[in-house]
C-alpha cells in the first residue's frame, strides 16, 4: 500500500502516503488476524496501534489491509512489525511496522479504482 489519491487535477493526482501522519488503515496480522490501526508517522514507519495486551503480534509479521472501511481491498501487504511496545499499565499495546514498500525506490504504482 502507498497511500490514497486525495487530489485529482485534469493531468495528475496527488496521494497521501501511508507514513503521513494524516493516514491510517485498519489492517490485520495476515498470520492470525489481529487487527489494528495503522498509522503513519510522517518517517519511514508506522505505528500498530490499539493491540490487545494478549494480541498475539510478533516480530516479523506481515501486517495486511483488512477491507474495513472499503478504501483498500482485503490482503494487501502494508508492512513488516519490527518491534512490539507494551507499557505496564496501559490499556492497548502497539507495535511499529516497516512499510512494505521502499518509498524512494518508487517509480509506479498501481491506482485501484471501484467499479459501481
């Protein structure tokens, strides 16, 4: 995942990035469907956010859209978690994800548009 068109113009469009911190996405642990939110911190990672303290998240694993929200399809890779935060008495726990993609090795993309 890259990010969603916000602006269009007749020769071009503009796309907020995934690691804006205007974005979020729900997205899933594609190994047992912990969900979470997604959100970007404008740098090169995200933020897993609201985990269950006992959700079952570790080191290594893809990280997917869910479908919720109707903006991305279901199974679309947005990261890797490379680390869990847990604080003692908080109520969620969260991790961080590396995106995916390289951002600035980007040079295509494909736009998925909805069919009515």
């Amino acid at each position: 995942v890259v990010g969603r068109i916000h602006e269009v113009s007749l020769h071009s469009s503009k796309v907020l990035l995934i690691t804006d911190s205007l974005s979020a996405v729900v997205g899933s642990c594609q190994r047992n469907n912990v969900d979470g939110l997604v959100e970007g911190q404008n740098k090169n990672e995200l933020l897993l956010k609201y985990l269950f303290p006992d959700a079952d998240v570790r080191i290594k694993d893809l990280i997917v859209t869910n479908g919720i929200g109707g903006v991305f399809p279901p199974g679309l890779p947005i990261g890797e978690v490379i680390k869990i935060e847990e604080k003692k008495y908080a109520p969620y726990k969260q991790a961080l994800v590396s995106p995916y993609l390289n951002f600035h090795r980007l040079r295509e993309l494909l736009i998925l548009v909805e069919r009515k």
